[in-house]
C-alpha cells in the first residue's frame, strides 16, 4: 500500500477515533520531502503539526505521527 493511501485509509481514522476533534490528516510529497499534516481544532484555534515521514515504513510512519501527537 502506498503512504497516501495508508494515511487516507488507515492512519487518519485512528487518529481520528483517538483524539475526537481531529479535523484532517493528510499526506503531502513535495517532491523532496514526504509530509503527513495532522490539522485539529483545540476550542480556541484550529492548529496543525506537520511531521516528516521521508524515507518512513508505514509502521515508522505511524509511530513518528503519533508520538509527534502525544509530546
């Protein structure tokens, strides 16, 4: 499976379910890098994280996104 449609199918809805007010999560390759942008309203502003994933297994990948999410 390729990482945007890991991100799209698998990641996102975990994330989703997890935290609840999660708004996005996508996968972005800009030629150089490859990006998974966690988008996610906190009641006072509507925040984004963005990780990189360049180079990533899908099972490194989830790991850098989700403990990006929990620092």
């Amino acid at each position: 499976m390729d990482k945007e449609k890991f991100v799209k199918e698998c990641l996102k809805p975990l994330i989703v379910a997890a935290l609840g007010n999660v708004i996005d999560v996508r996968y972005t390759f800009t030629g150089s890098f490859e990006i998974v942008t966690v988008i996610w309203d906190d009641g006072k502003a509507v925040r984004e994280v963005n990780v990189n994933v360049t180079g990533d297994s899908l099972l490194a990948l989830t790991k850098d996104v989700v403990g990006r999410l929990l620092k």
